[in-house]
C-alpha cells in the first residue's frame, strides 16, 4: 500500500492536466486487484493495515474520483479553474485514501475531517446556485459539531489503553456518555434519520463532481467509522442499539414518503440515499456478521448506483437548465438512447437483480428479521416504497410532453455513456463475485 501512496503523492504536481489524472486514477484502480491483501490487522508496515474493508472503499473511492473527472468535461470546456478543481479532487483522493488505509484512531479522525474541506470547496467553488454558501455552512457545522465528542472520546481511549490501534483494546469500558462520543459523528456522516438535513442541501448545490463523491464516498466513511468502533464497548452496542434500529425504521418509512413528493431530480436522489442509508445502520446494529457484511455490500451497491443516477440527474440539467419535474420531462422523446440508462439505474435504485443493492438489501432484511420480526413490516413498506419513488423518478422524467421551446432532438456524447456503463457494470457485475465481499 506504500507504494500506492506514493503514486497519489506524486499526482498532486501533474494537476495542471485534466486527462492525464482521470488516466491515472483508472490505472490505480488497476494496480489495485494486484495488492496482496489479507482479511485481518495483521500487516502492519508497508501494506498500512489494509483490510479487505479497506480495500473495497479504496477501491469505490479512486474508482468514483476518476469518474468524478469524466463528468465534469464543461469546467475543462468553460476553462472554470481547471487546475484547482483538480487540485482539489487529487487531494481529496489523498485524505480518503488516508483514511481508509491508517490503523490508528486518532489518525483517521483527522483524515475523516480533513476530507471535508476539499468537499466544502468543490461546493463553494462550483456549485450552481448562490444558496450554495448556506448548504456547505450546514454540511461543515452539522460534522463539526459531532466530531467533537468523537476527539474527546479517543482521547479518553487512549488514556485508558495507551494505544490508539483499532484492534488493540485492553480494558472494558461501560460509559454510555463513550459511546455516544464514539458513534455520534458517524452517526451523523452517514447520516442517520434527524441527522439528515444537511445531505439534501449539500447535494442539490454541489457540482456534479461533489454529489458523486459525497454520495459515493464520503457517506461511507460513517458506515466504515461505525464498523472499526463496534467492538470497542460491546456491552453498550448490545444495551443501546435497538434505539438506532427503531429510529432508522421510522425514518426510512418517512423519508420514502417524502421522496415521492419531491419535484426536484437531485433532491430525490439524495432523500433516496438517506433511505439506503438507514438500511446500512440497521444492518451495521444488529451486530450479526450477516449483517455486517450486508451493510458493507449495500454501501459499495448505494455508492455506485447513486452516483450514476446523480450523473444521469446533471446530464440532464446541462440541457434543460434545470432539474425540475415540471420542465424536464419527456425525455424519451428528446433523448430517446439515454431513457435506457434511467430505466437500468432506477431498476437498480429499486433493488433489482442482479444488482448488488439486491443482495445487500436481502441480507439486511435476513439479519433485522432474526433481530426482530416484528420489523418485517416497517421493511416490508420501505421495499414497496423504494419501487414507488424509483418509478416515479423515471416516469416523470422519461414520459409527458417536453418543454417545446427546447430542440426537437438531443444525443448523448459517447463520454456521457462510457461514464454511465462505467457505473453500471461493476454495480451488477461484482454480484457474480461476491464471496470477496463476505470474507472478513
């Protein structure tokens, strides 16, 4: 892993050319599935405790960065601060290649927060609409004010074991306030059902770019946070966690609901990620194996299937000049070869085979009814819903009249598809490997 390090190090002074990094980015990708990778914290040193948890979310991080840079042709074309941005999207790789790789608690606290400022001026550099100060003001204060008690708890750790490492535990500690510290600030980058308010805000203002990574990326980092810290006060995850599994059952049924009457394209896309999201926790607190290895496919499946429908969602806005139902609509008419993409990305978005969204949220659902089978019917209602908002994105998108001051007809550019199939086919291929995923 040292040497992929190295590799990201030595990016940051070719920013000045836009292909040459999204290249790059690709082949680090595929330097990747030659690492020798192991299941536990065993190799320590060179490989930088790069676990197969690790692995997959290095993987999905460089994979949606390289795709992040493929979708925003029109800075390169507008000549809108090219270097910066992709000074800023190197960086960001930086941190998150950081933060997944480290072993040590206080080191991925910093990188965790580090990554937010990258994020923060991706949004304020190139977002669209003034409003975009407040929603990076939200996204910035809401993980700031979590991310206190998180530093102080590892502090409090680390005085306790004398060691930050996250598989070295030697005392048992029954701290109700420890825990909250602990699992807060995750709680809130996930983000959990009245943590949420930020996402929708930072979503529909960021670039296309920001609401690929933070709804690729970034929202993994509390599900990962979650992972590392639930053998650290057993005692008080098997006390507590039925308050987090009932909130996200309440707040999945509500959000579904609040998805379906959403007017605005990307603002359904994110509601939806808070949904899957809440699916992710639930998995992650029953603290079965099954459903921890659920949560960890369905945030891979969620990352890229969010991610290609927020590319599909700025595709698009670029010809329409808004996102809204209302005016774009029709869209079978007016781009007849891209209606096939929305149609496979809503599929997915629903939870159809072969998609990994599937499995993951199969097994979910396996692990909260051994759980509690009275959840059946809270799941029972988010699964129907997830099908009615997914139909509802793509009919309202795809049928009607269009707007007839437009042009009678539009294609998609051959980068537009490359970057769609580039979504897709690891989103329902990965499935026929999915062994890989259930190791740890």
């Amino acid at each position: 892993m040292l040497k992929l390090f190295l590799f990201i190090l030595f990016m940051i002074p070719l920013f000045f050319d836009f292909w040459l990094i999204q290249s790059m980015m690709f082949i680090f990708c595929f330097l990747m599935f030659f690492i020798n990778y192991d299941i536990d914290f065993v190799n320590f040193g060179y490989n930088m405790s790069v676990d197969l948890i690790s692995f997959g979310f290095i993987l999905l991080s460089f994979w949606i960065g390289s795709l992040m840079i493929m979708s925003s042709s029109n800075i390169k074309v507008n000549n809108n601060y090219v270097n910066e941005f992709i000074f800023m999207v190197v960086i960001l790789m930086f941190f998150l290649f950081l933060s997944f790789s480290v072993n040590n608690f206080f080191m991925f606290y910093f990188f965790f927060e580090s990554s937010l400022l990258p994020t923060l001026i991706l949004i304020f550099g190139w977002g669209y609409q003034p409003e975009r100060l407040n929603s990076g003001y939200y996204l910035l204060f809401y993980t700031l004010f979590a991310s206190l008690p998180l530093l102080l708890s590892i502090f409090y750790y680390y005085t306790f074991n004398g060691s930050c490492m996250f598989m070295i535990n030697n005392f048992s500690i029954n701290s109700f306030f420890f825990y909250l510290g602990m699992i807060g600030a995750f709680l809130v980058k996930l983000p959990m059902f009245m943590f949420h308010f930020w996402l929708p805000k930072a979503h529909v203002e960021a670039p296309i770019s920001g609401s690929m990574i933070l709804a690729g990326v970034l929202l993994k980092l509390g599900g990962y946070g979650l992972l590392r810290v639930m053998f650290l006060v057993p005692i008080n995850f098997l006390s507590y966690n039925f308050f987090w599994i009932c909130v996200s059952l309440y707040g999945g049924l509500l959000i579904s609901f609040v998805c379906l009457v959403q007017s605005d394209l990307k603002s359904l896309v994110a509601y939806s990620s808070v949904c899957h999201m809440s699916l992710v926790l639930m998995g992650i607190m029953t603290l079965f194996c099954w459903g921890s290895c659920s949560s960890y496919i369905l945030m891979l499946g969620h990352g890229l299937c969010s991610s290609g429908l927020f590319c599909l969602s700025n595709i698009m806005y670029e010809r329409m000049m808004s996102r809204s139902f209302f005016i774009s609509k029709g869209m079978m008419s007016f781009i007849p070869s891209m209606s096939l993409m929305w149609f496979m990305f809503c599929a997915c978005n629903m939870a159809s085979p072969p998609s990994m969204n599937l499995l993951g949220e199969l097994m979910v659902m396996n692990s909260l009814l051994t759980w509690s089978s009275f959840s059946i019917f809270f799941l029972m209602i988010i699964s129907f819903l997830s099908a009615c908002y997914s139909l509802y994105l793509f009919s309202y998108s795809q049928h009607g009249n269009y707007y007839s001051g437009f042009y009678s007809f539009s294609s998609g550019y051959v980068r537009e598809y490359l970057l769609l199939i580039l979504h897709w086919l690891p989103l329902n291929l990965f499935i026929l490997k999915i062994n890989f995923f259930v190791l740890y």
